[in-house]
C-alpha cells in the first residue's frame, strides 16, 4: 500500500515542485489548498490546474476566514502589495498563516491515518518570514507529536520540507527534471483574474530571477505594462 | 492602557469561565470563536450572548472548514456521539482542532500587537483528548515564539490556561464568584437547536456532575425524554 501524505499546495512554483518530489517518492497525494481571502485568488485556480495535472488521490480545498484577522497586504485591501523590496518581516508576511495550514494538514494526516506532510518552505530565496526556517518547522513537529492520537501512542510525525535549503533556481532545476510545468502555477502576489503576473511584486523577482539562474525559460505569462 | 488579549469562546462553561477570569484580571478582551461544522451549532448562539454579556472589546466568529477533514462525531454526520463513556480517545475528539482555534489565535494575538491568548483547555474533568495538556500548551507556545514577529523580536508569547489543572467543580465555583451566567452557555455535544442538552453525551455529565459537586444550581435546559 502506498503511503499516504497530505501536501500543501498553494498554485505557486514552490508547492508545485513539493507535489512532484512527494508522487516522486512514491507517496499517495492529498492535495491541501486553502481559500484564505488571499487577494491572488488566481492562485487557487492554479492549485487545481496543477493537482489535476498530477493526478492525485484527492484535493480538498477549505475556505478559512483569515481576512477576518486581516494584518497582511495578502488578506487586507487597505493594505499595499508593495512594488520593492522591504526590509525586515514584509507587509505580505500573513500571520500565522503556516501555523494555520500545518494545523489543518494535521488533522487531515490524522483521519488519513497519521500521514506525512510536505510543505514548501525555503529559508534561502525567501521573504523573511519567520514560519519558513527550519526551527519553526520542527516545533510544529514537536507540538503534532503531543497533540495527535499517533503521537501520543508513539509513532512518529513526518514533516517533509525538500525545498528548505534550496535556492529558487535549484528549485526550478529539480522540477522541471521531474516534469513540473510551470506555466501552470502562479507565484504573484498580485495576479489578474486570468492569472498574469504583475513582474514587480517580491514573489515575481524571486521567482524571474530563479528561471534566470536555473538557465530555463520563463513561462509566466505577464500584464501588459 | 488595557493588555490585549484573545480569548478562545466556544460558548461552553469553560470558556464562558476562562472570558470571566481575564476579564477580572484587567484585560481588554477579544472573544474568537468558530464555526467549524460542528453538529452543536447551538454553542455558537451561546458564545454570542456570553460575549455580549461581558461586553466584549471586540468579537469575531471565523466559519473553517474542518468539517471537510471529518474523523470526529462533532464534525461527520456518519460517526454517532456516544450515550456512554468510552475508553482511550473517544470519537468526539476533533483531529488537531486545538491547534487550529491556537493558530488563528496566535494570527490575531499578533495583528492586536502580541495580545495574549486565553484558552480554557482542562486536564483534570476532560474527555481525553491529548491536545488539552500542559506539555502540549508548552509546545504550542514554543512554536509561538518561532512563529511571530514579536517572537522571533525576543517578547515573550503568554498563553493563558487557566482552569488547566482545576476539576469541573473548581471551574464552576470560580465562574459563580465571578458572575458568571452559566445559563447562557452550552455545553452538549448533541443540543437542540434551542441549546436544550442531551443529558447522555460525555459533556452533558462531566457537567452536571460538576454542579452537584459544586454544590451549585444546575442551570442547564434539558431536552425532554
């Protein structure tokens, strides 16, 4: 039997390539994606595209009122998506955000059967969020193993992060050797509605110069300028 | 000016409790609770009036889809809630729902300026669900602190337990002297949607034991039989 692991996909590059290393792996896919009030919601259409594309087990998308809490460019309209980069935590820093997935990727990995969790996170070309490094991701480890039935009985909680000490190129080369099509996912903080990006935002650098460094052709498909 | 703090309410005697006991020790307080497709929608109504009743700074009801995970009688139409006490975890238990209500607590704790968190989880009179212990709660707040910005700035992250080690007589006794209502709240896992209780289900006893320990009135509605 295949093993089950539950993988949160965002549409993005990073959770893209996450989901081909798991299937990769041999691992039976649970794609998790979450409608969070997320201004590129283009990047939801693009979590389909991209589960469908692999054929996973399943796909759950759940509608979570984080916009309630508000506090991020990415959930509040009063707030800008800024067009440069920032020092320190950036304004599209979520809070909690990937406290909140890994939550939900915990329950659902319980009633899977204590299933393992893929997520993307990369501490390298990243945008200084705090719940990207790895000490955050093993204290979300340590705190499942006290709060699930498995843990309690002992077994172990996997928490696989394959991209956290991978640049964005490296990223880009170990995706595109396992097949991933990028010009099905969107990164843009700021995506229209048929999911071009606006090139300016901190997740469009990152991700143009990734394509640039990794010698690979850029599929974005851009607004009109 | 007042500390912050958020408080988790579902509208049951603990939380009614734990709102009253933050409120007597000078916080501003803001009530989160959710809705999360749990059968007992009649806790809702009650964590509205117990918040109105203690005039709140500020509530907010954040509708998640946990009922898309399933594995809990609270939240799967298919898995019957017990009439008779069950040994180990019992199927009442909600996979990871501590974390989750945390983490949407924690993103709120966070856009409020690093609000402390009050949850009125109990490891004495409980059901057994291994998300109510100290050792998990210690857990969670180290994940905090890796988590925020404000953890991450070298503040600590306080997370209230206060009933942690009392036993339902204690709570009770507490929440009178403190003047709390506790006809306003529910506590059934099977309440009718006027919020009468079952008077069978593990809730229903842990709380009518509760009073008559306490030495205190019940005044909980039933359901007629």
């Amino acid at each position: 039997m295949m093993k089950p692991a539950v993988i949160l996909l965002s549409g993005g590059l990073d959770s893209a390539t996450v989901l081909a290393i798991a299937q990769a792996q041999g691992y039976e896919c649970h794609a998790l994606s979450f409608d969070y009030g997320q201004r590129h919601g283009a990047e939801l259409a693009a979590a389909v595209r991209v589960a469908d594309h692999f054929g996973v087990a399943d796909r759950k998308l759940i509608r979570i009122g984080l916009d309630a809490i508000g506090g991020s460019a990415l959930t509040d309209a009063n707030i800008a998506v800024p067009d440069h980069p920032q020092a320190g935590i950036p304004v599209t820093y979520v809070p909690a955000r990937n406290t909140v997935f890994l939550s939900f990727a915990l329950g659902w990995a319980e009633v899977l059967g204590n299933a393992d969790i893929f997520i993307g996170v990369n501490a390298v070309d990243y945008s200084g969020y705090p719940d990207c490094r790895p000490e955050y991701i093993e204290a979300f480890r340590n705190l499942a193993k006290l709060a699930t039935k498995a843990g309690v009985e002992g077994a172990d909680i996997h928490i696989h992060t394959p991209l956290i000490q991978l640049s964005k190129a490296e990223i880009i080369q170990q995706g595109v050797a396992l097949g991933v099509d990028y010009a099905l996912t969107v990164s843009c903080y700021a995506a229209d509605p048929e999911g071009r990006a606006c090139g300016v935002c901190d997740a469009c650098r990152l991700r143009a110069a990734g394509f640039r460094e990794a010698g690979v052709v850029d599929p974005t498909r851009y607004v009109a300028r």
